[in-house]
C-alpha cells in the first residue's frame, strides 16, 4: 500500500549509528522545506550558552525519535503485530514531524510569543503546506490521521503513547542526545534493554518486570537532566532577556512604532494574533538573531540594551529568593538604574520526574510482573515511589543586572 524506496537511504547519526529510511513518504517529508526549518532550531533553545557544544538542532531530535519509533515496531513483535501498515506509517511520520511546529530558542518563544508548538505542528499537517501535499499524496486523511497521533485524539492510544506517553520515543531520545551534546552524563540510560523488554498488554505498551531497574535508571535522568541542563539558572537567565525584549518590543508598538520598522519579521509575533504557517516558516533563529542585530542599533536605548545582552551573553545575575523583603528591597535597588519592567523578574521552576495520571492510563509507565499482573511504575518501584509521593523540589529565584 505504501510506496517503499528501491534502496534503504541511511543518515549517520552519534546516537543511534543510523538512521534507516525505507518508506518513500518518509523521505519526502525529511526533505520538505518544513522539516528541513528544524536545522535553524535548536533542541536545546538557551542551553548553549552554559553548556557551549549544544548546539544540536530539532531536526536531529526529530530523526531520532522517528528511528526509535522504527524500532520499537521493527523490532518488537507484540508492537508489529498490534498495529497494521497504514497506523504504522503514521506513527512514523508522528515521530518525525512531532516537533515540526517549533519556534526559535525551544519552549521560551511560546512563552514570550503566546503561541504553541503543537498548535502549529496541527496547522502545518493540515493546512496548505508542503508536508500536507506530501502526505495526502501518498494516502487522502493520512493527515489528519498524523495530527490525531500527535495531539492525543487517535482512538488507537498505543500510538500516541509510542510518540507522548511517559517511556516514548521523545524524551528517550532527547535525553541521550542532550546528553551526548551537553557533555554530560546525566541522561544516559540503556536504550537497547528498554526496548528489549517492552511488551504490549490490554492495548498498551508495558514493561517486563526484569526490565525496571532499566527504567528506574531511565527516570533519574529524567530527574538529573532537568536540574543539571534543562533549568539551568543561566539559560533561565537568557530566557528572561528574551521574554523583556518581546515585552519592550509591543510597548514600543504602543508608544513609538516607528522603532520596530527595522523589524518587521517579528510583527505578527508582537500582535500575537493571526500567525499564518507562512509567518511560522521565515520564524527560525537565524531570523530572531538578525533581528537582534538590528534592534542593538536602534533609537531605543532598553532595545538597544536587552539586543545586545542576548547577543553577546551579558546575562542577568541571579539569587536565590529566601523571602518576600528581599525582592523588595533588590527591586528598589535596581529601580535606581534600571526600568524595573524590563530588568527585574522572579522565576520559580518546579519538576517532578514522573508523574503518572490515573485518568488517563497512556500516561503512566505499567510493569508486567511475572505473576501475570500489571502495576504502574510507582507501584512496583520503591525509588519512583518515592519521588512520586515524596516533596515537589522547586526553586525560586531573582534574575537582574549586574552592578
């Protein structure tokens, strides 16, 4: 039913050796301009500015959770029996294309933007894109069928828990890639004894029993890996930069519009209204840091500050908050220098490794106990039981301008 590609066309990859491409859809996608936006993306967003070879990109990600998804049904009979050839495709093209609506500099532009990276991987899939054309070439609704994968509404939740759920093919790759490019070790974990031991039950992926201390160390990754990269006070500190400058940018369209005339790039994206798939394409980073050198020579001296912070790393400084007087008494301190507006801010990050939702059993990592019983991670894990019932750790801290 599917066209395949007469040779299997391979791309070399640090993390998984190769990645194989035998369906010609596939391929086509990869190469579509939309995929292809992923190399001016990346994974990381401000990461590289503590940890400087993060410098990896949303299509590499991409790829990785697509060939894991290869995997997980090519190597494992209880997932290729579970699934027939036209859910498989798609599920395949949900794990390549289930970032494919991300801006620049990874979650923060959603923040600072208003907008949302799944909304715009929907829009992509079914709007007149490219990757549209593509896809309902190859079979009229594959689609809408891709999209229902991504966005949790397919009736069939073995897929979208292949592609979202809680042990899937996005975090075990962005985990080993953002280790491997950060440096660090936190997220290593065995890849190819967790895929050796999941199994399909009742519809759904589970884990067998001799499998959990694979997961368990799967988990802690999780749990280093946000800590260590992910929260990074640094990269909160670029972020915040980011988030003041788009703030000053629609202040300014209020009260001197004349100074946002050498960017017309990000017009739609300080409107924050009627963002077209074609606004979305030309938004990349190479198109936010252009703009950057144009705002750090522009008639606005905070413009022309937050610009050149961004570009040449001149971060804020930050401090953890022990109580409620100290904001106040550094606010009033920076007040004297700076407009508190675009040079004071407050940030509290709190993240829990695992936490399965009981309504929703896609969303939670199930053990197959060699008495033939099935338990939710935390149920048959002393270490994830106590992360789950244990505190929430959380931290809050202050970010402004040195000196």
């Amino acid at each position: 039913m599917f066209k395949r590609i007469d040779e299997i066309k391979v791309l070399r990859d640090p993390i998984h050796g190769y990645i194989h491409v035998e369906y010609d859809v596939i391929w086509k996608c990869i190469n579509s301009r939309e995929f292809q936006r992923l190399r001016r993306i990346k994974q990381l967003g401000a990461s590289y500015m503590v940890y400087h070879t993060a410098e990896h990109s949303r299509f590499a990600h991409s790829l990785g959770v697509y060939e894991i998804v290869r995997r997980m049904i090519a190597e494992n009979e209880d997932i290729k029996i579970a699934i027939s050839q036209r859910d498989s495709v798609a599920v395949l093209l949900a794990g390549l294309l289930h970032d494919i609506g991300h801006g620049p500099f990874s979650h923060a532009f959603e923040s600072v933007c208003q907008t949302n990276h799944e909304e715009f991987t929907e829009k992509i899939l079914l709007e007149d894109s490219e990757v549209h054309r593509i896809i309902e070439k190859t079979q009229p609704g594959l689609s809408k069928i891709v999209a229902s994968i991504i966005n949790h509404t397919h009736p069939n939740g073995l897929l979208t828990q292949m592609i979202s759920g809680q042990l899937d093919a996005d975090r075990m790759d962005y985990l080993l890639r953002d280790a491997y490019f950060t440096g660090t070790k936190y997220g290593e974990f065995d890849l190819e004894r967790v895929l050796r031991t999941l199994r399909v039950k009742d519809n759904k992926i589970v884990v067998k029993e001799t499998g959990i201390h694979t997961v368990e160390d799967y988990i802690m990754a999780r749990y280093h890996m946000y800590w260590q990269v992910y929260f990074h006070p640094t990269a909160r500190s670029y972020e915040i930069i980011l988030t003041k400058l788009f703030e000053r940018l629609r202040d300014c369209k209020k009260e001197n519009p004349a100074v946002l005339k050498c960017v017309p790039m990000f017009g739609s994206f300080i409107r924050n209204k009627n963002i077209s798939i074609k606004d979305h394409f030309l938004m990349d980073e190479n198109t936010c840091f252009y703009g950057f050198t144009c705002l750090s020579n522009c008639e606005d001296e905070i413009l022309r500050d937050l610009s050149r912070r961004l570009l040449n790393r001149d971060l804020f400084k930050y401090e953890d908050i022990i109580n409620s007087k100290m904001i106040e008494k550094k606010k009033v301190k920076v007040s004297k220098k700076y407009d508190i507006r675009y040079y004071f801010q407050t940030d509290e990050v709190i993240q829990r490794p695992y936490q399965p939702y009981r309504e929703d059993e896609y969303s939670a990592i199930w053990i197959a106990m060699n008495d033939g019983t099935t338990k939710e991670l935390s149920e048959a894990s002393n270490i994830v039981h106590s992360l789950v019932h244990g505190e929430n750790k959380n931290e809050e801290k202050m970010f402004y301008p040195m000196g």
